[in-house]
C-alpha cells in the first residue's frame, strides 16, 4: 500500500527562532501569549495603535474580533497576501483584506535550494513570530517542509522565509510595516486563542484571473513537472474557492502533494452546449462633426455633479441583479458623448466584465435614459464634449 506523509496543518512540529509559549489563562500563573507580545517594543507599539482600528474593521465586516482561526494565502505573480477569518471551525472562512506583496524574487515555480531566490509555493504554517525582526516585525513558515524535504537540494534546500515588513526580499514575502502589523497583531490573537499551526497558502497565480492564468500557462507548457505541480496547486486553490474550508494536503512518498476531494477542471476545447445569445439592443448613436477637447465648461448632469453621484450609485445598486453569481463587485469604465444639445449618445465600454453583455447593454440603456444635461460650453457656445465614468457595481451585502 502506498504511504503517505502526512502535511496537514495540525501535525507536530519544533518551533523555531524566538521561544513560542503555547497560550495558557487560568490559575495563579495566568498567562497569555499577548502579553507575551506585549514584553516587545514593536508589537506593544502595534497593539496600542492599531487593535482598536483592526477591531472596527472587522466590525465594519461584520466579523467577530479577535478571529480565533485564520488563513493566509498568497498569490505569487498576482502580487496579493490575504488574510481569512472565522470563529467556529466548521464555518466558513470570510475574506478580511487583501495586503499588496511589494517586492517578488525569482519566478513562479517551488523553491529548492538555498540561493536560488525562489519564494516557495506550496502548503505551510506559521511557526514563527518575530518581534525583533530586521524587517520590522516578522512571521516564520516553515520551510522546507514535508515535500520540500524530498525534492529539494538534501543538502542545502535554504530556509529562513518569512512574511515581513520593509518591501525588500530575496525570497520572502514583505509587505508594508503598517501591514504587517495589522497581520502580526490579527496572527497573534488566534495563537493566543489556541491556533497553534496557521495555515499559510503560497499559489503562483490566481487561477480566477485569465492574465495570470495565462503568464502560467506559457512558463509551463515545455516543463511538464512545473505544469502538473501548478495543476496541484489550481485543485487546491478550487477546493478553497467552492467549500471556503482548507482542502486536506498529503505529501506522498516521492514528495508530491495530493489534494483530497479534487473537484473536476473545466477541459479546455470540450464542446459544451451554448445558450443563445440574445440580440444586441440597438444603442443611441450619432455623427459628431467635432468635439471638443478644452472646454470652458465641463457638461452639468440635471441637478449638478452631486445629484449625478447620487443617480450613479442608485444605478450600480440596480444593476447587481445582472452580475454573475459568484462576482459581488465589479467596476465598468464606460465612454459616451454629451452632444452641443446636451443628449447624451455613442455609449462605449472601456473596461467591464468579460462575457456580460446584458449586463453592459442594461447599462448604457439607463445611462441613455439619464435626461438632458447642459452642454459643455466653449467661448459661450455649446458643443460636444465626450466623458469618461466609472461606474462601481455591486451587489447588497
């Protein structure tokens, strides 16, 4: 029978670098592992200036503060740390917030020797906390695992990875020092709530977003290991997106990762049976003669600029109805024309959402319905003049 190793978050391991005292509350010798952080200078210093911040944040979310699980997952080319949250665990975990990575070494692809400048990918946690960091503050995973242990150099297959503040690496993942701390101090809580392993995700990409996708793609197409290895990492990341729970991750004996529960890939080329697209809607177009690039006056919606927010963001509420399920916010940057009578016409989207074509063509029929402005106005004459706007759509929390 094949025998696996297993890698999962709660397996027992030695924890490194600065001593990391289990939390403990109760009896005479009360103790827990916040006041711990707390004997530190930067952590005490984080704590007093942004928990009561962090705390309304996750209010606003409409989260319970401190989380007692939470999740990190990081997206490599994508250049995003997220941080995920839940009290209970069998709930699922709920998006806190998106940090910017702001400094990447290497290429997409795991690490396997010490030097080579590669940040890992693949299934870690945390082991440890930091706060006397060169980096400001600092959380240590633990590299090289399981896998990392078979298929890296046996020598010398590095370590030391952390994610950190001070945006230089040369192989961790940094963010900002007004970052980490938030990570730090929302890290620190569930330790102190009795987390002891948080899981830290690293993935090449987002294998939601199709430029990512296809940057992978073509990194990958002539190395046949690096594709199945980042194919491990999409049934990982599949499992994460459906359930909002962590997949179970197994290391086999030739220190492959293995995915339990692996959800089925959409297979590029398959025929699939097509709806009908329904028929374009016929927009209002005119013939311009001219436009005008300066102006003396800028073209006034009915009402004035704040009566045209008001009307943009009842319009974004109204169009929710029409996204996808699985997307709750979108941004449309839509070009059309106020022409010298002041009609608005030749509607055009920018940027929007691929294949939502009701969902613009719904768009710029209401925006078309919007009534009169008052032209632009150049040496007192009205002419036409065209504007670009964003329009933020999204759905009801």
């Amino acid at each position: 029978m094949k025998q696996y190793l297993i890698s999962i978050i709660c397996i027992t391991a030695a924890l490194a670098g600065y001593a990391q005292p289990s939390p403990y509350k109760g009896g005479s010798n009360s103790f827990s592992f916040i006041d711990y952080q707390k004997g530190f200078p930067r952590p005490s210093e984080a704590l007093e200036r942004k928990e009561d911040t962090l705390q309304k944040q996750f209010e606003a979310k409409k989260l319970k503060w401190p989380a007692k699980y939470i999740y990190i997952r990081s997206f490599k080319y994508d250049s995003q740390l997220e941080v995920w949250v839940k009290n209970e665990i069998q709930e699922p975990f709920k998006l806190f917030k998106t940090y910017r990575v702001c400094a990447l070494a290497g290429t997409l692809g795991p690490k396997r020797m010490q030097g080579d400048y590669q940040v890992p990918e693949g299934f870690y946690y945390v082991n440890v906390f930091n706060p006397q960091s060169n980096y400001y503050l600092s959380l240590g995973i633990n590299y090289p695992n399981a896998s990392d242990k078979i298929l890296s150099d046996s020598i010398n297959p590095g370590g030391d990875i952390y994610i950190h503040g001070s945006c230089v690496t040369v192989g961790c993942i940094p963010i900002r020092d007004e970052q980490i701390d938030e990570v730090y101090i929302i890290a620190a809580h569930a330790k102190d709530q009795g987390q002891d392993f948080i899981p830290v995700h690293i993935l090449p990409v987002r294998f939601n977003v199709e430029k990512s996708v296809r940057y992978l793609e073509g990194l990958t197409k002539d190395d046949p290991m690096l594709k199945k290895f980042a194919a491990t990492m999409e049934d990982a990341y599949n499992y994460f997106e459906k359930y909002k729970q962590l997949p179970v991750v197994m290391t086999g004996e030739t220190g492959e990762y293995i995915i339990n529960d692996v959800l089925p890939k959409k297979i590029k080329g398959a025929t699939e049976e097509k709806k009908p697209k329904k028929p374009a809607m016929q927009h209002r177009t005119r013939t311009i003669a001219s436009l005008a690039e300066a102006v003396h006056q800028w073209p006034q919606f009915p009402g004035g600029g704040e009566a045209f927010m008001k009307y943009l963001e009842k319009l974004g509420h109204e169009l929710a109805a029409y996204l996808p399920e699985s997307i709750k916010k979108v941004y449309v940057q839509v070009e059309f024309i106020i022409d010298a009578d002041g009609v608005p016409v030749n509607f055009k989207i920018l940027k929007g959402l691929k294949d939502a074509d009701e969902l613009h063509d719904q768009l710029i029929q209401r925006m078309e319905n919007m009534g009169t402005w008052k032209p632009a106005l150049l040496h007192d004459k009205p002419v036409a003049k065209k504007m670009v706007q964003t329009i933020t759509i999204e759905a009801a929390q």
